[in-house]
C-alpha cells in the first residue's frame, strides 16, 4: 500500500492503520508522503487508515485488491 504527496522538507506524518476496531499497523511517510505496510491479507476490507502530523490529520477507510493499493490525495484537516 503507497501513498504520494508532494515533498515537503522534515514533514513526516504517522500513520495507523486499523481492521475491525483494532490496529493491524504503522508507519511513518517519508518526504514524499509514502508509507508502506506490509502483510496484509490479499483481497480483504474493512480497513481504516489514520494520518496525524502537526499540521493536522485526516482518515479513510478502503479495501484491499491482490496489489498496492493507491489511495489517492489526502488532505489534513487541522484538530
């Protein structure tokens, strides 16, 4: 699973992800915004990404397919 977002110099976001209430992983984006989580099952849902950094956070919920799943621009929301 990858995630791009213009570079931004020492901005890093941490990332959680959550399956059915619980956390399944985490990371952190690099510069670029990336992040990776490995060894999640192929073909499931359910899942609920969370991003906080000091300019904000944001979340989505997505499925899984067999590959790396893009999810798009996310945009921080302060609070």
């Amino acid at each position: 699973m990858r995630r791009r977002r213009a570079p931004r110099a020492g901005f890093a976001l941490e990332v959680v992800l959550e399956k059915d209430g619980r956390e399944v992983g985490r990371a952190t984006t690099d510069t670029f915004g990336e992040f990776v989580i490995d060894r999640l099952e192929p073909n499931s849902s359910g899942y609920h990404l969370k991003a906080a950094g000091p300019s904000g956070r944001c979340s989505t919920q997505f499925d899984l397919a067999d590959d790396s799943r893009y999810l798009g621009v996310m945009t921080l929301a302060a609070g």
